[in-house]
C-alpha cells in the first residue's frame, strides 16, 4: 500500500487560486468601470484574500519560499511599518495610519512571494492553457479595443474606474484605448505577454493550432495600433528584441527564424490593409511625432528618456526625503485617496522616487536594491534557459522585467501582471531543472506481511516491521 503525498491536494488548490488570480486580473478594471464603481477603491485589493489563501495552503503544501528573498521582504515591511507610524502618528489619526499602511504593503511586498509558489506548483500544462487563453482573448479585447477607439472619450466603454476623471487622450481626439482594464497599462502588459506567447509558439511549431496564431497575431497588430500609446508599442517591441539575446547566445535555436518571419511578414501585409489598422497607425504615428517635437528629441531618444527619467529623478529626491520617510503607501493614489478624499501622487508620480520619499533614504534604497537584483537574479536564470534551449523564460521576463523594476506597484494591474508573468517564467525554467522543486513528496512505503499475532491497534501503533538496512553508499553517508 503506498502512502499519498499530502501536499499533493494543496498543491491542486493553490493551482486553482492562481488561475482564479489571472481571472481576476483580467476582470478586475471591467469591473471597477462597469459593473460595480461604487465599489471601486475596496475592488483595489480583490485580489488580495486570494494571495493570503495561497499562502495559506503552501504552508501546507511545503511550498511557501522561506528564502533569503522573501525573508528581507518580510524585515523590510516590519521596519517600514514601524518608521510610518512613528512618523505620522502625531499627524494623523491611527485608523488613517493603519489604513494606508497597509496598502502601501500591499503594493510593496504582499504579493512579490507569489512569484516563487507560482514558480513550484504551476506545470508545464498550466504554462501552456495561460498563453493559449491569453492568445484566444486578444479578440475579443482588440474588439472592444476598436469599439474605444471609435467612441468618443464621454462614451460608456471609455469609462474610468469609479466615473473619476476621463481616459488619457492619444492623438487627433482619440483616447487611450485601455480594454477591459482601468487603465492602458494593462493593454502595456497583456499585449507584451501576448508577443512573448505568439513568438515562442511560431518558433516552436505544434505548440498551438496555426489558426489560433494567425487569430491572434492579426488582433494583436490591430490592437497595437488603435491603443494610441507608445508603451504598448515599446513594451511589444522589447519582447521580440530580446531574441537579439538567442542569436548572440545560440543562434541555431533560431534555424527556423526566416519562416516565422516571413509568415510574419505577410499577415502584418494583410492586416495592414484594412482600415480600422491604417486608422489606427495613422492616429499613433501622429502620436509619436507630437511627443518628438515637444521633446526636442527623436523617437529612440524619447523612449530611452523615459525608462531613465525615474533613476533621474530617485537620485534628485534622496536629500530632500525625511530619514524615515514620508510614510508607506502615501505616494500611491490609493493611499492620497484614503489620506485626502482624492486619488493622485502626494509625493511623486515615477515608481523609485515614490519609494525613497515614502521610506527614506535607507529602507528605501534598501527595498529598490532588492528589486534590482531580484530581476538581476531572474535574468540571469533565463539566460542558462537559453543556454538549455529553453526560449519561454526568456520572452515571458522581457514582459515582466521593466514592470518588476521600476513599474508603479502601487497600481493594482502593473503589480498583477508583473508578480504573475514572473511567476510563469520561474515555472517554465523549472522544465530545464534551474529551479528547485521544493520539499520532495513522502515517500512510497513498501507492502510488508503483517507481524503475526498482532493486532490491527498495535500495527497502526508500531508500525509495519522494520525492513533491513540497505547501503546506499554515498548517498546514505
């Protein structure tokens, strides 16, 4: 009779709770926007009791990563929770303090574990049905993305989460498309994991249906160019350029290359010529050049300044930030929210100086030299990936990585997609044997003869008989 791993159900329920988490990050602005606004500051943290399950059951399951990683977190968000009440006690009242606190450990700290559950229980199969579900819904959404762009900016669909303000503007009267999130970052995200999925898949062929790529890549042109943001563009565009990586790594992994792009080639040809894209190009290209005239600066240049601008500005702000901060989770519009009545960036909008204003000097840079070399540590983890012929790792980080660095966590989809699509990067290494599985299941007892004359309490009781030992050389030193 062999034994059951109990942590085997555990690990079914936490796999269970992640895909309920990817639902909830793909639902969670339509439901801020449409269904229920009223509601839309509480729906901030819908995704948090699913977490806190997670959690839960991976102690159980001897999945919980008490690393060194998650080990400083925790130190951290002790400490900065004690420097925030010390600094604002005699400012505000303890329910306020309390209330934004814990926000801010929500968008710091909270979920940044999930990535390591996510990394041991998730399978190769669960890899898979996330990119084929994420490619099939890049229809629907591009539909919607299109139905938003052609409205105007006071339409039903162009609503915002909680009926506050109006979408962010495009060009020539057009918004922002942002789907179904509250905000285009999430079309940043999705779009960007949606490439990682579609280029890994051309390349691997037999992984998807041709037919579901085809769907796919052709909504995804689209979407692309009716979302009127340079980010998305950016953020798709940093997917396929990390395959500049594999050539210089192992080219042969990408034999196969000349076809992909020549299929590539002709679907991008005929989705071209449909209106609604040359619409939707023209809108962003006007995009581009208004922002290159107002900078002074070419595209690359514009692009480049803005992945710096927050590194700029962290270092401007270090003197002028309080030696305990300004208090955990008051730069994020949640924490102004609860603070003031009014969302918006008490301290300042860019992700590092928010960090260093809200936590000082010390615990701040603490937490972002953190950041930094978790990604560091990730990234070079999918480079061995390539060096196993493993891609997936690789094209999920790209979409992950800059996110993960200097995203604004505080912002509930930026933190849901960087920690999830991290996550599926950790399990796809896993395949390649660079991950640790974790505890290993029990142990399979062999079927013995019962000890004659003795009773079914005293074999529950002693057990079966002691079977003779066995050298297992050095393994057993």
């Amino acid at each position: 009779m062999s034994l059951i791993d109990p942590a085997e159900k555990p690990r079914r329920y936490i796999r269970r709770l992640i895909w309920v988490y990817f639902w909830l990050l793909l639902i969670e602005g339509a439901l801020r926007k449409w269904v229920v606004p009223d509601l839309s500051t509480p729906l901030l943290v819908i995704r948090d009791p699913v977490v806190l399950a997670i959690y839960l059951l991976s102690f159980r399951a001897r999945v919980f990563p008490w690393n060194a990683w998650v080990v400083t977190l925790v130190i951290l968000a002790c400490l900065d929770t004690m420097a925030t009440f010390f600094q604002l006690w005699d400012y505000v009242a303890p329910q306020y303090i309390t209330a934004v606190t814990v926000y801010g450990i929500h968008a710091n700290f909270f979920h940044l574990p999930l990535v390591f559950v996510i990394g041991q229980v998730f399978t190769e199969e669960d890899i898979k049905r996330v990119g084929w579900w994420t490619l099939i819904l890049l229809v629907p959404m591009t539909v919607l993305m299109v139905a938003q762009f052609r409205a105007g900016p006071d339409a039903f669909v162009n609503k915002t989460a909680g009926g506050e303000g109006e979408m962010l503007m495009s060009s020539m009267g057009k918004v922002r498309t942002a789907g179904p999130f509250s905000f285009v970052i999430g079309v940043v995200a999705y779009f960007s994991l949606a490439t990682g999925y579609i280029v890994w898949a051309l390349l691997n062929p037999g992984v998807y249906k041709k037919w579901v790529l085809a769907v796919a890549g052709g909504a995804l042109i689209i979407g692309i160019s009716v979302s009127g943001s340079r980010s998305v563009v950016g953020a798709c565009a940093v997917v396929v350029g990390s395959l500049l990586l594999v050539v210089f790594l192992r080219a042969k992994m990408l034999n196969r290359f000349g076809h992909v792009l020549l299929a590539v080639v002709v679907l991008a040809f005929i989705v071209s010529r449909t209106p609604i894209f040359r619409e939707g190009a023209e809108v962003l290209s006007t995009r581009f050049s208004e922002v290159a005239e107002a900078t002074e600066q070419s595209i690359p240049q514009d692009l480049i300044s803005r992945s710096l601008s927050t590194f700029q500005d962290a270092w401007l702000v270090i003197p002028r930030a309080p030696a305990l901060g300004w208090g955990l989770g008051v730069g994020t519009n949640a924490g102004a929210k609860l603070l003031v009545g009014q969302s918006g960036f008490l301290l300042m909008e860019g992700e590092w100086p928010r960090i260093i204003l809200e936590n000082g000097p010390v615990l701040g840079i603490a937490f972002l030299l953190w950041r930094l070399s978790f990604v560091g540590r990730i990234g070079w983890l999918t480079i061995k990936s390539i060096l196993a012929g493993n891609l997936l790792p690789l094209l999920l980080f790209s979409s992950s990585c800059l996110p993960l660095l200097n995203g604004q966590l505080g912002q509930p989809t930026i933190l849901g997609f960087a920690v999830f699509v991290t996550g599926l990067a950790v399990a796809a290494m896993r395949q390649d044997g660079l991950v640790p599985e974790g505890p290993p299941p029990a142990p399979e007892r062999a079927s013995v003869k019962r000890v004659r004359g003795r009773s079914a309490y005293a074999e529950r009781l002693h057990g079966a008989s002691p079977l003779p030992e066995r050298d297992n050389g050095s393994v057993a030193r």
